[in-house]
C-alpha cells in the first residue's frame, strides 16, 4: 500500500530564511509525486509535480523539490521564505498510470513564519 | 490553472437533515470527480471517486448510503450527506480533472460542515 510521511507536523522559520519541508514516500511503482500549499479554509494549490526526468523540479511561488529514488523522498525547498508562505503543505503520492489521480495525502507540515 | 467551484463554502445544518455540496468545473470536462475529507489539523481522506455517468466509487469505510455522490454531467459533481449529525461536520473538498487538462487534478476550495 502507498503512504507518504511527512515527520514534521510545525516549522516555524523567520522571513528571508530558507526552507525545507520533508516528505517519504513508500510506493511500489514508479510514483507521481505532488506538493501542495492550503491556506486557511482553503482548498488546495499544486505547487509542483514530479513523474520523470530532471530529479529536481521547479515550481510555483519560488518552491522547488528533489526526487531521490535512493532515500524515497520528496523534499519541498525555498531559497527565502515570504511571511505570504504561511500555510499547511502537503505532499502526495498517486500512480503514474491507471487509478487517474487517486492521491494519498501525508499529514501535512504547518508553516508558520516569523517577521 | 483550471478553476473548480465548490458551494456553499460553509454550511450550517440540523442533525437528521440533508446537505448537499457542489462541484463544479468552470473551465474543463471533468471526466472524473474525487471527493476528499478533512478533519481539523489532518490531511485528506479520499472518500469517493466518481466517474460521469457511473456509480461513484467509495473508499473503504466510506457509507455510500450516508454520503451520496452524484456525477451526472461533465461540469457537476453533488456530494449530499444525508441525516447529517455532528460526528459528520468536516471540511470536505472536491478535486476534478478530465478533458484537455489531462491528468492533474484541481481543487475547489472546499466546503466546511457544521452539524449542530
């Protein structure tokens, strides 16, 4: 069965700091990778995704993750962190073919951002 | 991006009555609707996929009988929570994709569920 861990709950990092938001993953196929960013009684925003090629990905708001098959992970980074950064991220895991985009959720990581 | 469209954003509700959420796709066909849970300081539980046309597909755990789940058009998914009580309030949230947006899935902004 698929599962995604993400092992913290809270981070709090101050404004121009950099960031880095864990995510593992247990899969038993090639998977198809996902960030997402939720603010407040909010629904969800794909930051990036990752199925192939280049190991790190670009995405939105300056974010950027890196896929590394060795250590099954998927980990969220940002150069300098914006107080607008402030938000619950989730990674997700789902199937590259078949199931559409049936995603598994990790717990999520609360961002909190000191001025 | 694509834009999905969830109403109402909140609801307030009497246990034993019926609630019915929305999911719309504005901008694309939604060949396949994803119905998720929330719970305070919790991640996503998928509860049901549905595809248009057919029956829904429920998680395990899931009662369909207690959340109903209606994909009857391209653009339109209704989850309806019927004799709702507290235990069922929640954040729930649609996600859609289909048609030329391929294979990623977008998010409505989700519905919170106050049963009183």
């Amino acid at each position: 069965a698929q599962s995604v861990t993400q092992p913290d709950i809270h981070i709090t990092v101050s404004e121009g700091a950099s960031l880095e938001l864990r995510c593992n993953y247990s899969y038993g196929a090639t998977p198809y990778l996902f960030w997402y960013v939720q603010s407040p009684g909010q629904g969800l925003q794909l930051l990036l995704k990752y199925f192939s090629g280049d190991t790190l990905v670009q995405g939105i708001k300056g974010f950027e993750a890196e896929f590394k098959r060795s250590q099954s992970s998927f980990n969220l980074r940002k150069p300098s962190v914006h107080w607008s950064d402030a938000a619950e991220y989730f990674c997700a895991v789902g199937p590259l073919t078949g199931g559409g985009n049936k995603l598994t959720f990790g717990t999520g990581t609360q961002l909190k951002v000191e001025l | 991006g694509a834009v999905v469209s969830q109403h109402p954003s909140w609801v307030i509700c009497k246990s034993g009555t019926s609630v019915k959420i929305e999911c719309r796709s504005l901008d694309f066909q939604a060949t396949t609707m994803f119905w998720y849970r929330q719970f305070p300081k919790q991640s996503l539980m998928l509860m049901a996929t549905s595809n248009e046309g057919s029956k829904a597909t429920y998680e395990q755990g899931v009662e369909k009988d207690k959340f109903l789940i209606n994909h009857a058009s391209l653009t339109l998914s209704t989850l309806t929570v019927t004799s709702a009580h507290p235990e069922d309030s929640s954040f729930y949230i649609c996600s859609a994709r289909g048609g030329l947006k391929g294979t990623e899935a977008f998010f409505g902004q989700g519905t919170r569920l106050t049963v009183v």
